[in-house]
C-alpha cells in the first residue's frame, strides 16, 4: 500500500507540473509558485482544523519550517525549468535526485542502502541518460536551454533533500498537518519578493493554478501517507514513474512528441521501480 500510495501521489503532481507549465508560461514562473503555495495553504487550512489540528512542538516546527523552505525553492526553480524544457525532459532530468536521495538516507536517516535499492537507482539513472541524450542530441542547445537545464539540476538537488526530509518528516506529524505547512511555509518565503514579481494571472491562469492547488494537497497527503510507511529507498524510485505521466500529459497539453530513446529508457525505469518495490520482509512505521 506505501508503494501504491507513492505512485499515486506521483500521478497527482505529475498532472499539477502539466497545469503549472501552463500557468508558469502565463504568468512566470514566481507568481505561479507563489499563487499556487497559497491557495493549497487555503484548501488545507480549513481541513486541518476541522480535524483538530495544533500548533506543532517546536522540534516538529522545525521540520516542518526546514521542508518548507526547501520546498519553496525546490519548485520555483523546477517551474521555472518547466518554461524552458519540454516536461518530459524537465522530468527525466530531475531523477538525479531519488539516486541522491538515497545515499541522503542513509547518511541522515541512518538506513542501510539494500543492493536492490542501488540497483534500481542505478537502472532509474541509466534510463533518464538514454532518454535525456537521445531528446538533447537532436536539438539544438540554446541559451533557454541552458538555463532550464542549470535550473533542474538546482532543483533535482534540493528535491534529493526534501525527500529525506519527508521520511522524517511523515513519523512526526500526520499528512494533513504536513501539506499545511508545507504550502504555509513556501507562501511565507515568496511573499516578501510579491511587491515586485507578482504578476496577477487571468481567469484561465487562475483556474491552472487552482487546478495545481487541489493536485499539489492531494499528492503531499499521498506522499506523506506512504513515508510514515516504508523506507525512503522503497519509495524513492516510484518517483521514476512520473515520466510515464509527463510523457502522457506533454503530449496531451503540449504536444511533445516521445521518442523511441524514450521508450527504451522507460521500460529501464519501471523495472527499477519493480525491483525497489520487492521486499522480503515488512517494515512498517505507522501514525
């Protein structure tokens, strides 16, 4: 079930980086992320409070403010790439961090790095290299290009943190708290540039970013669910499902084209996740 809970918190924000490409083109990539923070922190809110939510302790406010901030920049910089690269590539190009996000792990979290788990990183990465290249290696490089490109990384590294950050996370707070602040803290963090980014979007942006709002809550809930239930390095690598989706939704909205490279470099991914998601013994942390 965290497997299943994973793949399709993945799906979920999959579909919110489609709406956020839309939106992000429209009204920049700062007022995107910056309206979409705070309408999930207005979605949320509410929900949490009904359900008896508290003011955290202070070291789960510590977390929570930690992730938060990591979020913030996280996805300001991922939709900014979004603008400048297909989101097929954006994506494929983010799978650097779960192979970070592992050894994260290990380091912070004191797990223990099964060969499974390595190989299915190590699958993941070869994957997203045959996908990346064959799109780059028949197109042209451009300034754009460049920029999205330093952009993704920016972002894969600070996704590698914030997933490590989410498996400790999830075994402190329960997942409606944690969309709560998660959402709050990244609104916090962009309201002091509004005065001179915030570009204020029409009704079709407004409904993009609304759209990305609901899926951004829903998602986080999902992930948060499936980390207080299994290891980081059992669910890091559903994270490599999102390229079946941004495939899908790129060529749906955008109409990106997927190339024979990717489909080799597809099916290198879903067997990684296959083998990441084998598990002999059960390993449950429960909230």
């Amino acid at each position: 079930m965290p497997v299943l809970a994973a793949l399709l918190a993945v799906a979920l924000l999959s579909l919110m980086d489609a709406l956020m490409k839309g939106a992000s083109l429209a009204v920049g990539a700062y007022s995107a992320a910056f309206l979409r923070a705070a309408a999930g922190l207005a979605l949320a809110a509410p929900l949490w409070r009904l359900h008896g939510g508290r003011w955290p302790r202070r070291e789960v406010l510590r977390v929570h403010l930690l992730r938060g901030v990591c979020g913030a920049f996280m996805g300001l910089t991922f939709f900014y790439a979004l603008t400048k690269l297909p989101i097929a590539e954006t994506i494929a190009i983010s799978f650097i961090a779960p192979l970070v996000a592992l050894w994260l792990a290990a380091l912070f979290l004191g797990e223990r790095i099964r060969r499974e788990a390595i190989v299915a990183a190590v699958l993941g990465l070869a994957g997203t290299v045959v996908i990346v290249g064959g799109r780059l290696g028949s197109a042209s490089f451009t300034e754009d290009t460049a920029r999205g490109l330093a952009a993704i990384v920016t972002s894969a590294l600070l996704y590698a943190a914030n997933l490590v950050i989410a498996r400790h996370q999830a075994q402190m707070a329960k997942p409606l708290e944690i969309s709560v602040f998660h959402s709050g803290v990244a609104a916090a963090v962009f309201v002091f540039a509004a005065p001179w980014l915030l570009r204020l979007p029409d009704a079709h942006a407004a409904l993009l970013i609304g759209g990305s709002a609901v899926l951004t809550v829903m998602g986080s809930i999902a992930f948060a669910w499936a980390y207080a239930r299994a290891e980081a390095q059992v669910l890091v690598p559903m994270e490599y499902s999102g390229f079946l989706w941004a495939s899908l939704f790129g060529w749906l909205f955008f109409a990106e084209t997927v190339a024979a490279t990717t489909l080799l470099g597809t099916a290198l991914i879903v067997f990684g996740c296959w083998l990441a998601a084998r598990r002999k013994e059960p390993e449950q942390v429960m909230i």
